[in-house]
C-alpha cells in the first residue's frame, strides 16, 4: 500500500521521524501552488527563499533514497491548491494513506483538517516535532484570565525545561529578566559582525515565478540571495551568531541606526520558521555561551527569552483566538497604508530607513517593527487587518501563527490589550534616544506643533488625548496623563489640529 505525505513549506526539517528510515511504499509531496503565494501580497525574497529550501529539500530527501513527488509552480500538472492537486496524486498512486504534519496556521489547519474528513482513505495529522509546547498549552496554562502576562508563561517554560537555571531551581544570576541591561542606544563599536549567510543565485527560479504571474514587492535581489538554503547553513548561521552576534546582543537589541540593518541580531527566524532548526538546539547553544562565559548572561536570557518565552506564548495565543483574533479592531482604526508602505519614500528618517530595509531585505528586527512601524500605524490609526497583511507579507519569517498576534496583539492593541500591557508607542524622544536617525531629519524632534514638526508628537499626544476614556485607568499610563493634564486647551487644540493635519496627509509625508 502506498502513503503519501505532505510536506508544506514552512516543515524543512530533516530530522522529523518521518525520515529516520527509507520506505519505498511512501511518497513525500511538495507543491509550489498559487494558493500559499497568492493569499497574501508577499515580498519576492520570501516567495524565492521558501521555494528555493523546498527544492533543495526536495533534492536532499531523493538523495537520501525517499520516493519524492515535487509540483513546480509552472508545471502544467500543477492545478494550484492543495487539495485539488492531492485529489490527482492520491488515485495517480493508488495511495491507500495519507499523512500531513500540523500546520502552523489556522487556514491551513482548517483546510487539510476538512479534507482529511471527506477522504476516502485512512488518513491522519501527525506532529510536526517542531515546538516546546502543544498548541492549546498556553491556553490551559492561562485558563480563564483576563490577560496573558507572557513573564508567567516565559518562567514556567524556564523551569519546566530546566533553563538557565541553578541547581537548587532558582533562575541563574538570581532573577528572571535582565531587560533593563539590553536598553542601550548602539554608538557605532563594537561593530556589526560580519555577514558570512552563503550566496545564491536565483536567478533562474526568479524567472520561473514571474513568468507563472505570481505577484509580489520588494527587492528580489535573486541573483545574490543569501537567505538559507538548507539545514547545514541554518545551522552555520546558527554557529557564527553564538560566536560573533550574541556577546553583543543583549546590549544592543533595542538599538535603531541607519548605519547597520543587521546589529547583532540573529537572522535566525527564518530557518527556525521553516523548521531548519529546532528552537531547542537553539536555546541550548545560546545557554552553553553563557555557562562557558563567552556570552553575558543578559545576552543570552534576552535572546532565550525571544525563543523559548515569546515564540511559544504568541504560538499559544494564536491557536487559543482564532479565528475571531483575525478580525480585532478594539479602536475601530480604518486608514488605508500610506502609499510609502511600498516605496519607503517618506521624509520620516526613522520610517524610511526601517520600511526601506523591509522592502531591501525582507527583514527588519523587533523594535523597527513595533516602535518605528507599527508604533506610526497605531498613532496614525491604521487599519490594523491592513497592517497585519502587510506585515504578513512583507516578512521572510513572518507566518501568521507568529506574525498575527505580534501585530494585532502587541503592535496594534488591536485586542484591547489582552495580550499587551499598554500601546507600544511613544512620541520623537523614544525614538531619539535609541537611535541616530533624528539627526539629519528634516523633521523637527523637539517640536509637536507646526509642519516642520515630527509627526510622532503631535500623533502622540492626541492619541492618548482622544483614547483618555478607554487608556486612563492604564496603570502604566499615568505618567502619560499627567502631563496631559498640565497642558492648557489652547495647547491640547494645537496638536489635535497638527495630529488631524498629519492624517490627512499621510501620503505626503
């Protein structure tokens, strides 16, 4: 009897059981379909790295004796859905099986989940190996509060896992979070590591997708691509952050410049989203620097934190929300994108560098993400669904089981703040101190009134002013209103009226 299993896109891990041994009786599948290129706008370097890896992986598989079946976007037999391509391969093989790993997003889910129940033949979902936790263990560990604190989550998951922990099952150092050590602006030294990512030239693969019509923006950058292949240059990657990266990150990670996009970020997100590399092997590499000394415990702690606290939480909200989290607009927030959400032509300085990079690289880290980018969509009052595609889109490493509440949830306060204590957004001062891109600006940081002033203040201060219903009784608020309250009405009416000019005319920014 022949199986036939489904590989999607985002499951490249080679070390999932499936593989421990060869079995001629089964057919792994992979597809290039339009249905995952075209349910979202996507930028052209993630489109060419997820084909470019199922490939390689498809090729690496055969190598290793297994039977493989792989669709190309342009092959005639191709019909462009899963499930009617399967309705074809499954009778093509006389398949009497078929097996698929657990999708990481809830459409997906859904959409396999329904064919499996109309399949006429044995079928089931197996695990996909991949993560710490089950999807629904957030939600039971959470139960029926109100708010999701990720620090109670983050802490449980350290203990439980036995990471950087004593002996004795304290936290290493003596305490949970060292945040406040990992503040610091980047003053240009130590410099960014150097980037040793391999080069690639998809040239060719790039013609193949634009000539089958598939959509995108950005930067393809195909003939020098230097997003992972495979597993063994994940996990090269994975070798020279721990080396050259972490020692540095936990004083830089919430740094701003124009003069590095990379820091001493890992880049790492993309190969642990595709399952290239395991978190756990990623964590452990990161807690050996720190038992050996060659990495600050603040730097490991902050980075374990984003891997094994906040990827696993956010994972936990999302299958514990959806799919009415999708839908979230506590606000009621409804302007379209500005036009230079697809140029980075703004006079921004801040804006242009961090939308720009996006659209060069596909990449931007945490904090360009929520404190320059969605911190101007939230002021704005930017639709937050289109905010979210966009983000979903423009992303390499953006799926939407981790994308969706990093921006609904945290960037957006689209929930209403059951997943984020307080709006993440903050007026030119944030900005201002923990980046250089204020200089240069031709907008005026200091000012919050008058066109030459930055737009962020005005946006700021009458956020708060309009949302004081909702937002007041915010403990971490109140400092925030204080000072509104000591401003007169004739300056509360000067900046709703620059913030009111601003919206009007975001384009021109």
């Amino acid at each position: 009897m022949t199986m036939l299993r489904l590989i999607l896109g985002d499951q490249l891990n080679p070390e999932h059981s499936w593989f421990s041994g060869c079995d001629s009786n089964v057919v792994y599948v992979l597809m290039e379909v339009r249905q995952e290129t075209d349910y979202v706008l996507h930028h052209a370097q993630k489109i060419l790295a997820i084909f470019a890896a199922m490939r390689d992986f498809a090729r690496h598989l055969t190598a290793s004796g297994h039977r493989v079946h792989y669709l190309a976007i342009d092959d005639p037999a191709n019909l462009q859905s899963l499930p009617v391509n399967l309705d074809k391969l499954i009778p093509g093989y006389q398949a009497g099986a078929f097996e698929y790993q657990a999708p990481d997003e809830w459409r997906l889910d859904r959409q396999l989940a329904s064919y499996l129940g109309q399949l006429g033949i044995p079928g089931r979902m197996v695990d996909s190996e991949h993560f710490y936790t089950r999807r629904d263990e957030a939600a039971s560990f959470f139960d029926d509060r109100g708010q999701w604190l990720m620090e109670h989550f983050y802490r449980r998951m350290r203990s439980r896992h036995g990471v950087l922990m004593t002996a004795s099952g304290k936290p290493l150092g003596g305490q949970w979070n060292f945040d406040q050590d990992n503040r610091k602006p980047w003053p240009g030294l130590p410099r960014e590591p150097a980037d040793i990512r391999s080069e690639h030239d998809h040239s060719a693969l790039w013609e193949t997708i634009r000539q089958a019509g598939v959509a995108s923006f950005g930067e393809p950058n195909a003939a020098r691509f230097r997003w992972p292949l495979n597993r063994a240059e994940a996990l090269q990657q994975l070798d020279h952050f721990i080396d050259e990266g972490l020692p540095h990150f936990g004083d830089f990670q919430d740094a701003l410049t124009y003069r590095a996009w990379r820091l001493f970020h890992s880049l790492l997100s993309f190969a642990l989203n595709t399952k290239m590399l395991n978190p756990r092997e990623v964590v452990g590499r990161a807690e050996e620097a720190c038992r050996a000394g060659t990495a600050p415990l603040p730097a490991a702690e902050g980075f374990i934190r984003q891997v094994i606290g906040w990827r696993e939480y956010v994972r936990g909200v999302y299958w514990a929300r959806m799919p009415a989290f999708a839908t979230q607009n506590w606000f009621g927030h409804q302007r379209p994108l500005p036009s230079w959400f697809w140029t980075g032509e703004t006079r921004m300085r801040c804006v242009a560098h961090a939308i720009g990079q996006s659209l060069e690289h596909a990449y931007a880290h945490h904090i360009q993400r929520l404190m320059i980018i969605g911190n101007f969509a939230l002021l704005a009052g930017l639709d937050p669904k289109a905010v979210h595609l966009w983000y979903l889109g423009v992303y390499i490493d953006a799926f939407e089981w981790v994308e969706l509440p990093n921006t609904l949830g945290m960037s957006q306060f689209a929930d209403g703040g059951r997943l984020a204590t307080k709006p993440y957004v903050s007026s030119a001062a944030y900005i201002d101190r923990m980046s250089d891109y204020c200089k240069g600006c031709e907008y005026n940081r200091k000012a919050r009134v008058g066109e030459q002033a930055c737009p962020f203040n005005a946006l700021y201060w009458d956020f708060f002013s309009r949302h004081g219903e909702r937002l007041s009784a915010n403990p971490r608020l109140g400092m925030v209103y204080r000072q509104l309250a000591g401003m007169s009405p004739a300056d509360l009416l000067a900046v709703r009226e620059r913030a009111d000019a601003v919206r009007a005319g975001l384009d021109a920014l």
